[in-house]
C-alpha cells in the first residue's frame, strides 16, 4: 500500500506545480494579477512561489538572474552591481507586501462568505478566532519583509557610505 501511495502522492502534486506561478499584468495605473499570460497589450512581470520566497521577474528585463540569488552568492560584484542589487530586493519585497495586502483581503472574502452561509453573526467566536489566525499570518510575513527591507537599506547605507569613503580620501 505504501509503494502505491508515493507515486499518487507524486501524480497529484504536479498538476499543482503550475499554480505556483502569478503574471501581474500592467498597463497605464492599471495592475492586474492572473494565473495565465497576460495580453499583448500589457507590460508583464512573472511572480513565482519557491520554497515560501516570491521572485517577481520582469518579462522585459534581459538579465534573468534573480538579485537576492545573486547577493547570496558571495562572488565579488562591483558596488554599484551591489546597490543595484539591494535596490531590486527591495522593490520586490515592496511588491510582496502589496501583494501580500490583496491576498489578504481575497481571504477576508472568503472567511466572511463562509461565515454568512454558516448563518453566524459577525461576532461569531469562529470567525473571530479565524480572521485572527489569517491577519497573523499575513502580518507575520510583512513584518518579516519589512525587516528584511530594514536590514537591506541599512545595507545599502553602508555600502553607499565606502563607496564615497574610497572616492574622497
């Protein structure tokens, strides 16, 4: 039984993989998100989920290396590569907070239909307890970028700061 499981396990999950992948459609002020490519007319950004990081990449750029990527991996970058790098961190970790806030509200959504065909009042101690649990979760992980953009300016700061030390002895 145990042998036939893991092959199941592994047939079921691969359909999903495709789901991990977002296009953020841009046009004019206009952003729409979608889980198909968007139309021709629209600027495009993929957003991928990997391992609980996001990676938002612009269809238009022609470098597809990832910046946090290459931040981590402790080759020598020249310092402004290293400013330009931090500086697209940073955006993207602005981008997933922005993100993170419509995800938020769609679950908001979907707690509060479910709480409605249940029949419960809005103080309901269930739903409570679940809008509780989802804001958490969803602060949790903007509180985590917003220290991680934190670290990064403070970063760039420094590496701002022996750039101009160098220039100007």
């Amino acid at each position: 039984m145990r042998l036939l499981a893991l092959p199941m396990l592994l047939l079921l999950a691969q359909p999903a993989a495709g789901a991990d992948t977002i296009y953020k459609c841009i046009k004019d002020d206009k952003v729409v998100f979608s889980q198909s490519a968007c139309p021709t007319e629209y600027k495009q950004r993929q957003m991928e989920l990997e391992l609980g990081l996001t990676r938002e990449i612009d269809s238009e750029r022609s470098d597809p290396n990832d910046p946090l990527s290459e931040l981590m991996s402790g080759r020598a970058i020249t310092k402004e590569k290293m400013v330009q790098l931090i500086d697209a961190e940073i955006y993207r970790l602005t981008q997933e907070n922005s993100y993170v806030e419509i995800l938020r509200t769609s679950e908001r959504q979907k707690l509060n239909r479910k709480r409605f065909w249940r029949g419960e009042p809005e103080d309901d101690p269930v739903f409570i307890k679940e809008v509780a649990d989802m804001d958490k979760r969803f602060d949790d992980i903007k509180d985590n970028n917003q220290k991680t953009i934190e670290l990064l300016k403070a970063r760039r700061v420094q590496v701002a700061d022996v750039d101009t030390a160098t220039t100007n002895p």
